[in-house]
C-alpha cells in the first residue's frame, strides 16, 4: 500500500459521505427522479461513511490521549533527568573542589603512568618538585620531561614495577639552601582483575633531615634488594636473627616470614550452578590474601609476583592445601562442599606435591573430591607433559581437576586432548563481552559445546549481572562465579 494511499485513507469516509450527501441534496433540490432502490443504496452508503467517520474520531481521541499521556511522562521524566544532572554536576563540582584542595595540598609527588611509560595523572607537588607545567606532563612519556641522568636512575625500577613488583628506596638530595633533604621513593604497580599490570604509581615523599640526624644513605636511588636472602636457606637464617630488622616487602625472606608465622589468610568465593534446577554440593574457589595488604603495604596480588620470582609457590601452595584440609576436618557440616584450590607453575613440575597432598588427606580424614586444583592454562601450555601426569595423578586419588582462564583457539582445545580434567573455566574476558559483542558470545557457546561432548562441565567467571547469567543460561552453561554471584569474603564465614 503507498504511503499517498495511507495519508488520505483517513479521509476516504468524511469524502464518500460528502459526496452522497450532495447527490441527494441535488437531487431534492434539481427534483431529479431517482429510482427508490437508488435512493435506498445512497442512503445506506451514507450511514455506513457516517458510521466509519464516528469510530475513526472514536480512535483518534483514544490516541490523542494516549499521546498526551506518554507526553506528559516524557515531560515528567525530562524534568526528573534535568534535576538530577543539576544536581550530579553541583556533587561533582563540590567533589572536584575538595580534590582539587587535597591534589594542592597533599605532601607526596603523585603520578600514574601506564605500561609505556605515559602520565596519565599527576599532582601540583610532583610537577613543582620537576619545576614543570602541566601541559609538559600530562599525556607526555617520562623520557620527554626526565633528565637522562634520573631516567637512568629509574630505569630499573620500572623494569621490576611493570614486572609485578612493588619498589621503594631511598636517597638524600642537597637543596638549594642548603638543607639535606630525605626522599622516599615508592613504585606500586596497578593490577587489572586478572593480575595483569596496566600501570603503576610514583610516590616520593620528601622529609628535611635536622642536623642532629645521622643517617647514613648514598645520594643515588637504591633499591631494597633482597641480599643476603637469594635462596631459603639464607633467608631462613636472617629470620632466625630476632634482633634484625625486618626484611624488605619484596624479598623472600618476607614471603618466608608470612609463611612460618601465618600471615596468609584464606578467603573463598562461591561457584553457583546457572540453572536453577540443578542443586550441587556447594563450591568454592579459595583465594590466598596477605596480612601486608590488610595494613596496605602490598597491593592486592603482588606477593605473588613476588613469590614466584623466589621459586617459592609450591611452598606456599603446601601451606594452602595444610591449613584448607585442617579446616575442612573441622567442619563436619560443610563435608560434602568442594574448595578449589589455584596451583602455581612451579608447583606442577613438583614431584612431591601429590603425595604431600595424598598425606594431609589422610591425615585429616578428608575425601579427595573435597578437593579441587584449578590450573591457568597459559601455565599449562608452558609444560603439557608435566601437566598432564600432576592432572591424572589428582583423579586417580579422587581430587578433581579445573582449567582456568580458557580461551578460544586451537591450542586451547588441543589441551583438552592432552590433559585430563573435570571443570574448564572460560575466560572472563570473552564472558565480560557476550551482552555486546556477538563473537564472544559464538566462542562461549562453542567452548560450552565441545567441553559438554566431552563430559566437562563449564564455569563461567567474571560474571557481573543478572543479565549475564540469563544468557548464560540460554547456552547451559553449567556454573558462574564473580562479583555479580558473590565477592569474595573471609574463610571463617564459612565455620
């Protein structure tokens, strides 16, 4: 039907019954001779047009109100967004007010650089000590607004903070007036939830030493390294010394330390199953936290960076499986729930660790399939053989098995081949985009397909809303977990 046709189809009626109307008047009027029958049809017609004419108007009141309601809602809302814009643009000049007050004031040089070296924030005392403007920092790498003397200085310090690890050091400057100045220099990485560094931070914090002060410290940037503590040995014995001072935040006899006198704490984080009608025994992924982040010394996740490059996870990993089975003997009620436990690269390739791991549950009286070990498959990829025995050594005891952060390619699907496990969890990357990006979404259902057809169930992560898991759930996805489910919380809400 053309759009000419629909513009005067309303007035087809209003047309028909003019024209009858007119036929008859003329007819009455010219006292033209009409057959009855005629006369009987036109005046039929004639009610029928009147007839379409009242329920056409009948429809357009209805509309017209209709219109005028949804009008006025749409005034109503529009008032109500124009108000709280008002108000979130006076919130947010009052909030940009006080940091801006706390930016002029605070007494640490602050600044965040990207992984290239790029500032992307700084504050007034950092470009003041550099005796720069804003404009000369902001956007611009440190090579372009650093001397190559202090750009020497920091190069590796970089190097380790992009690498994980947190730096501090100190030094003492002259200045002007002759006054010594004691400079702490801190670099904190910045992590993204997969442990992965985006960034980092540099924090100097300048003290005006008194002359009274005796503090023997080269002028040049010196890094707290971990001498006299390059292997456990060396690190055990400075920790027997209870007169020394504490070791260095990124040493390894701190990670020893945390160790032996039980600074690691445990939290958990539930795996719910997506579809309402399956009921599991409960499941959850055990998360390894530090005291030192607790009092903020470490960014979240960094001990292990640390950990790792001191060849000290499987240590570690032993502590977890120790104080999970003692807990789990503890806790009669919750005897059917499963922990899932992370296991590090170096702890696969040790040939101890399952009859470590075979021990504790005998001793504790524990059923293996209380046990979960999930392993990163970027750390599988690195040693398929060794996986693939540590793998099949937990299902024969009766331990399950999980492969994390599961992606999307060929080598991926060429572990499942090669190892064999109980659980694949799929990348939170690709589950983060399936509302968006209809790629991600194919690659989920794929991955759920193949692992289904061969008897391994799927968990997705990083699941942040409602609407993630209904799609989920249209793809029988067997489980979800992340912030959306549950955050993570303490071990001892579980007691």
């Amino acid at each position: 039907m053309s759009p000419k046709f629909n513009g005067v189809k309303s007035y087809f009626a209003a047309c028909i019954a003019i024209a009858i109307t007119g036929t008859l008047i003329a007819a009455d009027f010219f006292m033209l001779e009409l057959a009855p029958l005629i006369i009987g049809v036109l005046w039929v017609i004639l009610l029928a047009a009147i007839t379409v004419m009242t329920v056409q108007i009948t429809r357009a009141e209805k509309a017209l109100a209709k219109h005028m309601a949804q009008f006025a809602a749409n005034k109503e809302r529009l008032a109500n967004e124009i108000k709280y814009r008002l108000w979130a643009e006076k919130t947010s000049s009052e909030n940009k007010s006080r940091l801006q007050i706390v930016d002029e004031n605070f007494p640490v040089m602050l600044a965040y650089f990207n992984t290239e070296q790029q500032c992307r924030y700084h504050n007034r005392a950092y470009r003041l000590w550099f005796g720069l403007k804003a404009e000369q920092i902001d956007n611009h790498f440190l090579g372009e607004f650093l001397n190559e003397h202090f750009q020497y200085e920091i190069k590796n310090s970089i190097e380790s903070v992009l690498a994980g690890e947190l730096v501090q050091g100190q030094r003492t400057q002259k200045l002007a007036n002759g006054a010594t100045c004691l400079i702490t220099e801190q670099f904190v990485p910045h992590f993204d939830p997969k442990g992965k560094v985006t960034g980092f931070y540099t924090l100097y914090t300048p003290r005006i030493l008194k002359e009274s002060e005796r503090i023997k410290i080269t002028s040049t940037f010196t890094r707290f390294d971990p001498s006299g503590a390059q292997n456990d040995r060396e690190a055990e014995r400075r920790l027997d010394n209870k007169h020394s001072s504490p070791p260095p935040i990124d040493s390894a006899a701190r990670i020893i330390q945390a160790i032996e006198q039980n600074k690691f704490y445990l939290h958990y984080q539930s795996i719910v199953p997506v579809r309402p009608d399956r009921s599991p025994p409960p499941y959850y992924e055990i998360l390894v936290r530090m005291s030192e982040e607790e009092n903020n010394l470490l960014p979240p996740g960094v001990f292990l960076s640390i950990a790792e490059k001191y060849k000290l996870m499987p240590r570690l990993d032993r502590w977890v499986v120790n104080h999970l089975t003692q807990w789990l003997s503890k806790q009669k009620t919750k005897s059917d729930a499963m922990l899932c436990i992370n296991i590090a690269r170096d702890t696969l390739n040790d040939a101890e660790f399952v009859d470590f791991v075979k021990k504790q549950l005998h001793d504790s009286n524990i059923p293996a399939q209380a046990l979960c070990f999930e392993i990163e498959e970027s750390d599988a990829k690195t040693n398929v053989p060794d996986t693939a025995i540590f793998a099949q050594k937990m299902r024969e005891m009766g331990c399950k098995v999980s492969l994390s952060g599961f992606n999307h390619d060929r080598s991926s699907f060429n572990l499942l081949k090669n190892i064999k496990i109980d659980f694949v969890k799929i990348d939170g990357n690709l589950i983060c985009n399936i509302l968006h990006d209809a790629s991600d979404f194919t690659k989920v259902s794929e991955i759920n397909r193949i692992a289904h057809l061969m008897k391994i169930q799927t968990i997705a992560e990083f699941v942040e809303s409602h609407e993630v898991i209904e799609k989920l759930c249209e793809i029988k996805i067997d489980f979800a977990q992340g912030y959306g489910i549950a955050p993570p919380c303490s071990l001892k809400e579980l007691e």
